[in-house]
C-alpha cells in the first residue's frame, strides 16, 4: 500500500481527512498545513500520494508538483475551475468532495503505484563497467579452461549463482579467484 500525505492550509481539514482515510484502512504518514511541510514529508517517501488543496501559504499546488519525484503522485482536492486547468500529471477531484470519490480515487491512484512499482522491480540491473568486465573474464576462463560456448558458460555462472544464493557478480568473482591460482 502506498503512503499518503495530506496537506490542506487549514490543518482541521487536514486531519479530518486523515482520520476518514484511516477509517478506511489507509495509513497517513502525515496531515501537514503548508507546501514545505508537505515537501518534508514527501522526501522520505516513494510511491506515495499527496492529497492536497490548491493554495496554502507558502506555495501552490502547481509548485509543490513540480517537486514531486516520478514515483509520488497528487492528487488535488480543488474548486471545477482550477481542476479544469490542473496538468495532466495532477489527478483532481471537485468540490465539494465526495466521500465515496475520495476513497476510490485513492484506491485506484495506489493500485497504479503498486503496477509501477511492480514494473521496476522486473527492470534487469544495469551493471558497471567493472562488473561487466569481471563477468565477461569468469566467462572468457570458463570457455578457454572447458571449451565451453560464451552461452554455456553465462547459464553456468547462472546455475552457480542461484545454487549458492549470491550473486551474478559474486559467483564470477569465485570462479576467477578460483582459476586464477
């Protein structure tokens, strides 16, 4: 489940929200009354939700955007005038707000969180150019040393790396200690 944040300039409003989300099986990290109290709360947090209104003190809401990372999302609470010209970036809500609104509209925005984060997880790790280097010589060794193809010898230090539960880089760094003796 993703984190929330709620930020709206009257902190009345703010909590009231935070207990209705929380009624509702949600976990608030924090109901904040300013952008840079909603900005210090965000920072710590990936793949989370900021709730918010369109004005406070500090900042506008266009500004605390622009702040958020790739991985948070907002979601404004704001008048069909200002939710009319929102960035496509920024999911709105009208007013007034809707209970039932609120908590599908949150549903859904942490459903798409939870396929992002899923999504990264399956990205293949880009490696150094030093890992890159040793795996290539554990494999130039294990085809010189058992006339093995470079295919062959890539699935081996595979087998190996999942046999002993360590690492690609790990097992390479084995087989070259191992045969550089």
């Amino acid at each position: 489940m993703s984190s929330l944040v709620v930020a709206f300039p009257k902190q009345e409003v703010a909590l009231k929200i935070k207990k209705l989300l929380g009624q509702s099986g949600y976990t608030v990290t924090a109901a904040v009354s300013s952008g840079a109290a909603a900005l210090q709360a965000m920072a710590a947090l990936d793949h989370s939700i900021l709730i918010c209104g369109p004005r406070f003190s500090d900042m506008m809401y266009s500004e605390l955007n622009e702040y958020l990372t790739n991985d948070n999302r907002m979601l404004l609470v704001a008048s069909a005038e200002i939710c009319d010209s929102a960035p496509e970036s920024v999911v709105v809500l009208g007013m007034p707000l809707q209970v039932h609104d609120l908590l599908e509209t949150v549903r859904m925005m942490d459903e798409s969180l939870y396929r992002l984060r899923k999504k990264q997880k399956r990205k293949p790790k880009v490696r150094t150019k030093e890992d890159q280097a040793l795996l290539n010589q554990a494999k130039a060794l294990l085809m010189e040393r058992n006339k093995m193809s470079e295919d062959a010898a890539h699935r081996y230090i595979q087998q190996r790396s999942m046999e002993n539960g360590t690492g690609l880089i790990e097992t390479a760094q084995m087989i070259v200690a191992l045969n550089s003796n």
